[in-house]
C-alpha cells in the first residue's frame, strides 16, 4: 500500500514552507491542499481541532499538527532518505535552536 500524504497548508505560511521543504528534501510526494484561513475547510476543523491551524500533514489518514512536530515525524517516518537533522548531538542541538529562534521571532 503506497503512502498517501496531504498536507493542508497556505502559500502565506512560513511553517508550512518549514513542512514543503522537508517533504521536498525527503522526495515525498504529496497532495497539497490550500487553505482558506478566513474559511476554514472541514477537513482543516476535523484534523486539527485544537488550534485549528495550519500546517497539518496527514498521512494515511492520521493527522500531525505543528511544524516542527510534522518535520520531526517525516525524519522518523522516511528514515531510508536523507536525514533532516545532523547525526551529532551538539549539531542537533544547534539546528533544533535555530528552528525554535525562527518560530519565536516570525
């Protein structure tokens, strides 16, 4: 059974580029699904029912909410491709850093 992945997203968003570039960096394919923020989809308000914001990735009918939540997912699901992150612990440590710099500073 092939993967099948949709990401409810709007050109506007900062994470969700965050979220297109992992996907790309990992050769993933993709629907995408642009969000209208001033009317929400069901599909928006059914797979993230919390925040009801975007990004959100399903996969296989599951949904992952927060950018770096999807990024951190897609590095642990498609393991086989490229690594997102450095394998060094202090390397990580830095990258994890600047990512939460981005996120509080945009």
């Amino acid at each position: 059974m092939a993967d099948e992945v949709t990401l409810l997203n709007a050109w506007t968003s900062p994470f969700g580029i965050r979220v297109r570039t992992a996907l790309a960096e990992k050769g993933i394919n993709y629907e995408l699904k642009e969000e209208n923020l001033q009317d929400k989809s069901p599909l928006l308000l059914q797979m993230n029912p919390v925040h009801k914001k975007i990004p959100v990735l399903i996969h296989n009918g599951k949904s992952i909410c927060e950018s770096l939540i999807i990024v951190q997912y897609i590095d642990e699901v498609w393991k086989e491709t490229s690594p997102l992150l450095p394998s060094d612990p202090h390397l990580r440590a830095q990258a994890r850093f600047w990512a939460d710099f981005v996120d509080k500073k945009l």
